[in-house]
C-alpha cells in the first residue's frame, strides 16, 4: 500500500488522516501552514511525521492529498514538484480537477476526493465521516482506488464531471450551511416573545431532528407536513401579516421559501391545482392588501 502524505492539518484533513490510518492506511506524512495543527494531526497518527514544506511530503508519498481551503489548492499543486504515477488528490467540493493541472503535467494521476459532510470541530468531523457519500472524479486507475478509499471508510461514493462540480456543492450549500440561516431567523422570531437564542435552539432542536429523520425515512415529498402541505391559507395569512409588523425583512425570505415549497406540497397529493395558485397569489402580494 502507498504511503500517503496529508498537505494541510485543518479539520477535514486531521479527520481523514486518522480514519484512513484506522483502516490500515499508512499516513506517513503532514505540512500544514500552521506547525501546531500539523503536531496535533501527527500526535493522532502513529508513525505520521511532520514536514516543514509541502515538498517534502509530496518527496516522501506516492499518494498525497491536498486538504487545504480551496483557494490555496492550485498555488501547492503549482509550487510543489510532482513526478510521474505519483497520486495527487484535493478534497474541494466546488473545484475540479483544473486545479491540479500542474501536477497532470508531469504525468501525476490527479483526482478528487470530496466528503459531503459537516466538519464543525476535530471530533465532530470524525465522528461524521463513517456513513458520509464521498463525491470522486478521476480517471483510472485512480478513481477505482478512490472508491475503494469511500467504502474503506464506510462510506457511499457518487462519481461526478468537472461540469458537475459547482451545482453538487451548491446543492450541499443549500442543504446544510442554509438550514443554520433558517434556524437562526427561527431563533430571532422566538426572541420577540422574550426567549434567547440558545433556549430557543433547544426548543427547536427536536423539531429540527424529527424533520430529518422523516426525510430519511420517508422521503420527498411525503416528509412535508405543515400549512402549505395542508393548503391552509388562513395560517399562511395570520404568519404573513404577524411577520410585516414584527419582522418585516423576513417576509419576502418567507414568501420565497413558501413559493417554493408549494410544487412539493403538490407531489404530496394534499392539495390541488387550485389551492396550490391560491397560495401562489398571497405570497406574491404584500399581506398589508
């Protein structure tokens, strides 16, 4: 098995280089900008030791992965001299491959190794990773060993275009970072009835684990429940007009999202064609009228 080198210590890569070593990879190798990550990435990972340079990983790995923040992954792979056959992969969900142009040039076999997962802290990230779908593009024999690397660490794989990039980490922008955004407007609407944020995220945080489990178990669009889900316009009415005079710059945030909601509401089979326009009309009006 290669000896795989890490280029950049933060979360996703302390993550990755410890599950792999538990799955028997040997993680030889660590450079991060930062010497106190790269030691507490090295300390994880027996056998694991750091460099003072990208160079000197990518010199001692036949396998290196490049897990810095997207915007510094072309200047390492441009910076660092590569040879052939070597292994070099990033861990970017919105770049493609052009990134690592420099290290194809040389006749290095280049690819991508996107884990579609959360990483808020150290522990959280290794805890998230088993069960995770790891989005991959190379071409082989590289993109079988990245497959083989997803199931090694329980995990899912989906294999995807340099055209697809961009729409896929939208997608998991929208999934994941946007729901912290809503769950926050919910938070400051319960501060206007006098309860602070962290209660109100208590509060909420059942609501906000039941809605997933449904989505898992249930699926779309039979998860949805709710005023649209029901065509209740008079509730639909009552939040309108409540959010005009108590917060009026959530009201076009609602609207949008009602909007959007409706067709889902309609695959559920709970309302019809003429309902489904009702409610169209009243998010697009100002609830004053």
């Amino acid at each position: 098995m290669e000896k795989i080198g890490i280029i950049g210590a933060g979360t996703v890569g302390t993550a990755l280089a410890s599950r792999l070593f538990q799955k028997g990879s040997p993680i030889v190798a660590v450079f991060s900008r930062s010497l106190t990550s790269s030691q507490k990435l090295a300390h994880s990972v027996p056998n694991c030791r750091v460099y003072h340079t990208a160079q000197e990983v990518a010199d001692v790995s036949g396998f290196v992965f490049i897990t810095t923040p997207d915007d510094a992954i072309s200047e390492v792979a441009a910076k660092v001299s590569w040879h052939k056959g070597q292994k070099v992969v990033h861990c970017s969900g919105a770049d493609s491959l052009d990134v690592l142009e420099k290290a194809r040039q040389v006749g290095a076999m280049v690819g991508c190794f996107h884990p579609l997962q959360t990483f808020a802290s150290g522990q959280q990230a290794m805890d998230n990773l088993p069960g995770s779908t790891f989005a991959l593009e190379a071409e082989e024999p590289l993109l079988s060993m990245l497959k083989g690397m997803a199931e090694a660490l329980e995990g899912h794989w989906v294999v995807l275009k340099a055209g697809d990039k961009v729409l896929y980490h939208t997608a998991a922008v929208l999934a994941c970072n946007y729901v912290v955004t809503l769950v926050k407007l919910a938070t400051d609407l319960w501060h206007t009835f006098g309860v602070g944020p962290d209660e109100a995220t208590r509060a909420l945080f059942p609501l906000l684990n039941g809605t997933v489990r449904n989505i898992g178990s249930v699926g779309l669009p039979n998860c949805l429940t709710g005023p649209i889900a029901r065509g209740d316009l008079g509730t639909i009415r009552k939040h309108l007009k409540a959010l005009e005079t108590a917060a009026p710059a959530m009201v076009a945030v609602y609207s949008e999202l009602g909007l959007q909601t409706i067709p889902i509401a309609l695959s559920k089979g709970r309302i019809d064609r003429e309902r489904a326009k009702e409610m169209e009309a009243l998010f697009l009006r100002n609830p004053k009228e």
